[in-house]
C-alpha cells in the first residue's frame, strides 16, 4: 500500500524519526496501527463499554473502598 503524505508531514516524521534514531517506515506503520487500535476501542456502545469494565473488575486484586478521609 502507498499513502501520499503532504511534504509538510512527511518531513515531520523524517525529523521525528531521525530523532528517535528509527526508521521512518516503522514509525508511521506504529502510528497507524495505534490510531486503529484507539479507534477499535470508540467502536464500542455504552453497553459494549460498561460489559467490558465488569469482566475487567474481577482481574483486578481486591482494593480497600476508599474514603474522603484516606486522601
């Protein structure tokens, strides 16, 4: 696949990834997998999203509740 990126991004990345010391082609393949994982994540309706954090709850060790006092 070729994208065309205005001049202005494209030398944006070159610096970015210059400075970071990567390859420019693995950088902008990074930032585009990342946008597509957070975007997968705004897929969600409310009930996908509430479902998800209840089966993540019992992952998590047991916490003491919290109270004002404790801060």
């Amino acid at each position: 696949m070729s994208i065309e990126l205005p001049g202005s991004v494209e030398e944006q990345l070159r610096k970015l990834a210059a400075k970071q010391g990567r390859d420019v082609c693995r950088l902008v393949e990074e930032a585009i997998r990342q946008y597509l994982e957070a975007s997968a994540i705004t897929d969600l309706d409310a009930t996908q999203a509430a479902e998800t954090q209840t089966k993540l709850l019992g992952e998590l060790p047991q916490v003491a509740v919290w109270k004002a006092d404790d801060a």
